[in-house]
C-alpha cells in the first residue's frame, strides 16, 4: 500500500478514534500544503521550487501526492500557465487562515521572549520569606511593569514547577535539584534571639545545653505540623536541637510577636529579624554556634528562552532582595552566579 492509499483510508478525521488519523493525514500532507501553497503564491511551479529550494519535479510530486489524497483537482496547468481551480482557490483560502493563524502564534512567542514584559507570573515562596521580602517589594515591580500580573503562592513545602505551573519560585536551603536553575539571592542565617526585657530577667543561654532552662518558642511547619528543628555548628559539626517549648506556633511573625514580648526565646532567619537587631529591639544568643548558611535562592527552570516576564522579574527581585542588606551577622559577597543546581528547600 503506497503513502497516498494510507493517507486516504485515514483522511476523515471527524470520526471517532481519530487521533492516529490526524496526525498520519498530518504527516502525509504537509509537505503538499507547503508545495501547493508555494505555487498558489508564485503561480508558477519553477518559481515555487526556487522559493523552497527544491526542484521542480519535487514540486509537482508533492502536489500530485496532496491532489490524490484529497481526490481534488487543485491547479489548471498548461504549458504557458498555472492557475488554482475553484477547488483549488477555496483550499487556498482555508489553508491562508490556518497559516496566519501559526504566524501569529509564532510571533506572539517570540513577543513574549523579546517584547515587553507581560502576562502571568506565577510565583511560590516559602511563607516567612514571601510575607516578609517577597511581598512588600511587588508593588514596586508592578508598577515598573503594569502589564505582568502577578500570583504568589506561599506555601512551606516544595513547590512543583510542572504540577503548579511555577514560573519563579523562592526556596529556602541546600539547593540539590539539577532541573532547576538557583541564583544565590542572600545568606539564610539563623540566630537565637530574644528581647532585652527577656534577657534582663533571665539571661541569655551559654551553651547549647543551657537552653532547657529558658523559655523557648518553636514554629510548626504550616505543611505536615512538623515542629521545625533548631540548627548549631558545635565542634565543628552540624546538631539538631527540638526545644522544649513553652508557645509553639505554625506562624512565623506569631513567634516573633511573642519573642518582642519577652515571653521567650527562639531561633529565627535573619532576613526577619535583622531591622529589629539594627534597632536594638532584640539580642543574639551563641553566635559562636550558629548553623552553616544554607542560602535564600530564586529558581526557575531554564536558563534558555526564558520570557521577558520572568527574566525581568528574576532581575528585579535579585537587585532589590539585596539591596535591603537582610544580611545583618557577616559580610556577604553578592556577587554569586546561577548554575544548575540540587534543591532540598526547607
């Protein structure tokens, strides 16, 4: 059976199980389309051959093949001339819209990777960070760019890109996932932290082991109601603390709240913390132990083609991020690159 009998037992693509059909009929036809609308255009079959850059005989076959398979003269052809046929002249004109129809598809793409910034922008952080640094700095970028709107999910857990149809997200920690691209915004620096009213009445722990004698405040993880887990680097390696707390809360500003207070101690992100420690609001405890840095990161998914909408947001946030100078414990070097990185986010 030769290529047109196939294409013809599986042209009627209006029936039922008619996927295979179309994309067969599809694959059959294109290079016809193409050939028939290059003659229609040049109304010579040579010149049409010149245009596509293939022989004249070429030409022909492939518009023989597409006449067979639509069992439909397309063309009156004689030795002096080419002309569409009345056939030929309304499958011209239904062809004409399906391909301004791909050129304006492909031209809204390529607007969307050169032209202005613009359309959804589906972002996700972890809560305390999107609250605290993400969210005050989004009217300032819409105002830079009305034409992008914007969605911010806060969510603790993981987000996923394809599922959720992430376009940026915020994410917290060792990054380890190499089908993201992570670009190192600033430190994520924890410190135990509390009130001068609080250390006035009872001091401030020493040691990681003095800290059962004071009151502390944890967090619960909105996602999964996991108590999170204090961090300090003690004789050079990593330990994991679970307070016995006095409040436990599953919000970050709700800690803090309590630690202005004076109603205990906790360890808490540095980006949350630093403009009360620049205002002499709170004091920091066992510096000395504080955890390695993990790093706050903006992630998207390819470097290649990205959209002006997202490439003009990752900008933007970079710049502004660490403008704020969150980083109030240790100098920070702002000058780090994205690569492809592995992501475990807290």
């Amino acid at each position: 059976m030769d290529q047109a009998d196939t294409s013809r037992r599986g042209f009627r693509v209006g029936l039922p199980n008619s996927a295979d059909a179309l994309s067969g009929c599809f694959a059959t036809s294109y290079a016809g389309i193409i050939a028939f609308m290059a003659v229609a255009t040049e109304g010579s079959f040579i010149k049409a051959g010149e245009r596509l850059g293939i022989g004249r005989s070429a030409v022909c076959r492939n518009v023989q093949r597409l006449e067979t398979q639509l069992s439909t003269r397309l063309f009156f052809r004689t030795t002096r001339s080419t002309s569409l046929t009345r056939e030929g002249e309304r499958f011209f004109e239904n062809c004409n819209r399906g391909v301004m129809h791909i050129a304006e598809a492909m031209n809204d793409m390529l607007d969307l990777r050169q032209g202005p910034p613009r359309g959804l922008l589906r972002i996700s952080s972890t809560v305390g960070f999107g609250r605290n640094v993400v969210a005050p700095l989004l009217s300032r970028f819409s105002e830079r760019y009305p034409d992008i709107a914007v969605d911010l999910l806060l969510d603790d857990r993981t987000a996923d890109f394809a599922a959720e149809q992430i376009d940026v997200a915020f994410r917290d920690g060792c990054i380890e996932d190499s089908s993201i691209i992570a670009k190192r915004l600033i430190p994520m620096q924890k410190v135990l932290c509390a009130s001068p009213a609080y250390v006035e009445k009872h001091g401030l722990p020493s040691t990681v082991e003095e800290l059962e004698q004071h009151n502390c405040i944890s967090l619960r993880f909105s996602t999964g109601g996991r108590i999170r887990e204090w961090e300090f680097k003690v004789d050079g390696r990593l330990r994991k603390y679970l307070p016995t707390a006095r409040l436990t809360f599953n919000d970050a500003d709700l800690v803090l709240k309590a630690v202005l207070e004076a109603r205990g101690i906790a360890q808490m992100p540095t980006y949350q913390i630093s403009d009360h420690i620049a205002r002499k609001r709170l004091v920091t405890a066992l510096k000395r132990h504080m955890p390695e840095d993990g790093g706050h990161y903006i992630c998207y998914l390819c470097r290649q083609h990205l959209p002006s909408r997202i490439r003009v947001f990752v900008d933007f946030m970079t710049e502004q991020i660490r403008a704020l100078d969150l980083n109030c414990l240790t100098p920070f070097n702002a000058t780090c690159t994205e690569a492809p990185v592995h992501a475990t986010a807290a």
